[in-house]
C-alpha cells in the first residue's frame, strides 16, 4: 500500500478542530476516511482536497507538500529533457534542409 505524506494533521490540530468535525464540515458520516488521510493511507477526492484547504484556510498544495515537491521537480527534469530531444530534433530538421538544398538539380 502506498502511502502518502501529508500535512493533515497539522493543518487540523492548528485550527483546534477534531477528526468529526472536519469530516462532518465534508459531508461524512463519521471520521474513518479523516483519519485514514491523515495516516497517509489513501487520499481525498479533488473535490473534498479543496474542501479541506478551504476548511483549513490553505492553498490545496499546501495539504501534500511533499507530493508537490517531487512533481515539481519530476516536471522540471520532463522539461529539460523535452528541451534536449526537441533541439536535437530541430538540429536534425535543419541538416535534412541543408541536405536538400544541396542536392544538384537535374
């Protein structure tokens, strides 16, 4: 099972709320996927990620900190290596032009 670092329980104790009443502010029941969550053990919907940042007065990303960090630097790295392939290709492009104006014209 995969687990996922978050900020949770944190963002929730700073506003003196308990697991009930955060989940309760979602529309749940009772607390058991809060507390899952909060253990890492799986993660919101889009749609309850916003309600928590907004519950917890914070910008989504600010929830998973360290799921934004490896994608932001996975994404970087994606870029630079795009950038790479994407110049070698235009350097290719630009020598197959080169050979075509240099073929004589029968």
């Amino acid at each position: 099972m995969q687990h996922y670092t978050n900020n949770l329980r944190e963002l929730r104790k700073a506003k003196g709320m308990l697991q009930i009443e955060v989940a309760q502010l979602l529309g749940h029941l009772n607390s058991d996927r809060m507390s899952d969550w909060e253990k890492g053990y799986g993660m919101p919907s889009v749609a309850n990620l916003f309600k928590l940042a907004t519950v917890y007065g914070v910008p989504p990303e600010e929830l998973y900190r360290e799921i934004r960090a490896t994608t932001m630097r996975e994404v970087e790295e994606k870029r630079i290596s795009l950038e790479g392939e994407n110049e070698w290709v235009r350097r290719m492009r630009l020598r197959k032009e080169a050979e075509v104006q240099d073929v004589p014209k029968p």
